[in-house]
C-alpha cells in the first residue's frame, strides 16, 4: 500500500466520521422535540433574557438590554473599546425606535412603547 492510499483512507474515515456526526445531531435533535417545547413554554413563562454570548461588557452580554448610547458611557467621544462591539449590532427594537432623523426619537429608558402611559 502506498503512502498515498493510507492518507486517502484516512481522510475518507474522517470525512465518514465527520458526516456521522450530522447524522448523530438529527437524531438527538428528532428525539429532543418535546423537550425543546417545554424549554421554549418555560423561557416565555419565566420571561429570560437573551443567550449571553460575550463576557466582555453588559451591552455586549445582553444586547436586548442595552441601550444605543451605552458604549459611549465613559465619554460621548470615546471609541469602542471592546472588539465585540464591532461584532454585533444594536437590536432592531432599538434601531427602529433611534431611527436617525426621526424627531421623536426615544430611548426605551424614557419610556418609549408603554402601553401604560
């Protein structure tokens, strides 16, 4: 046997095993319906914030709860200092309520969208 046949086999039993892994997540994806269900009731019962994907700062961890000027906090001038700042952006919630050139404009903090008012 060649060098080169023991490397194809090799990539073969790695594409098959990479494949299988695919294969292995439908299944657990098909037997965890149920549970996914539930766990969607209890994170609308219990009212949970978004997934925190970045540790770095509160408007990064949380974009939901953030507000457009929170990254500019420590000065109105000051650059983003975080670099996955640059990563995500501000929630459409957000953006729709801060429109640029909208002279209504408001932030959420100021009471923007209570019904209760």
């Amino acid at each position: 046997m060649r060098p080169a046949d023991r490397a194809f086999l090799l990539l073969a039993a790695g594409i098959g095993a990479f494949a299988l892994c695919f294969v292995d997540a439908a299944r657990l994806r098909a037997a965890a319906g149920a549970d996914e269900a539930e766990r969607t009731r209890l994170v609308a019962q219990l009212r949970l914030t978004d997934l925190a994907l970045f540790t770095e700062a509160r408007y990064t961890r949380h974009p939901s709860q953030a507000d457009l000027h929170s990254a500019f906090q420590d000065h109105p001038l000051a650059l983003e200092h975080f670099p996955t700042g640059s990563l995500i952006g501000p929630p459409a919630g957000l953006v729709k309520l801060m429109a640029p050139g909208n002279p209504e404009a408001v932030s959420p903090a100021d009471g923007a969208g209570d019904t209760a008012k």
